[in-house]
C-alpha cells in the first residue's frame, strides 16, 4: 500500500437489477449483414423482427443501434419506420 494515498472504497450495490435479462442480445453475424441489407432497403424494424422471428422488436432496435454505431448502416429520413 502507497503511504499518503488514499484510495476510496466503493459502497456495497444493494438490490442489483440486470436491465434487459429477458431480451435476446445474441445475432449471427450473416443475420446482421442481411439486417444491414434490409434496413438500407427500406424494411421497418417492425418487419425486420418479423423476418428473423423475433417477438420483441427492441432486440432488432439494439442490433440497428449496434450496426450504426460500427458504420454498417447510415440515417435514413424514415427512421425506425421504414418505408415497407
């Protein structure tokens, strides 16, 4: 232990929640290029959930959040809509 430091203790978490546990974060990395290829095309979130069985549309709308954050997919005047 350094002599003059003082290192802060973290308070003990009480009551831990882990957000999301009931959502599906997991994508094969061919499903998320065929994702890229339909939102550029226009596909609706809505319908992309569709397209790969997924109840909860939020899953498609990390994964379109994951894509656009590493530069796969750019902004489209329509959003999360779509046009189809």
């Amino acid at each position: 232990m350094l002599q003059g430091v003082t290192i802060p203790t973290r308070k003990a978490r009480k009551n831990r929640v882990i957000v999301l546990e009931e959502m599906n974060f997991v994508w094969d990395k061919p499903e998320l290029e065929e994702m890229a290829q339909m939102w550029e095309s226009g596909s609706s979130v809505f319908s992309i959930a569709k397209h790969f069985k997924r109840e909860d549309p939020d899953e498609v709308i990390l994964a379109i959040m994951h894509l656009a954050k590493k530069d796969k997919i750019s902004a489209r005047k329509s959003g999360l809509k779509g046009e189809s």
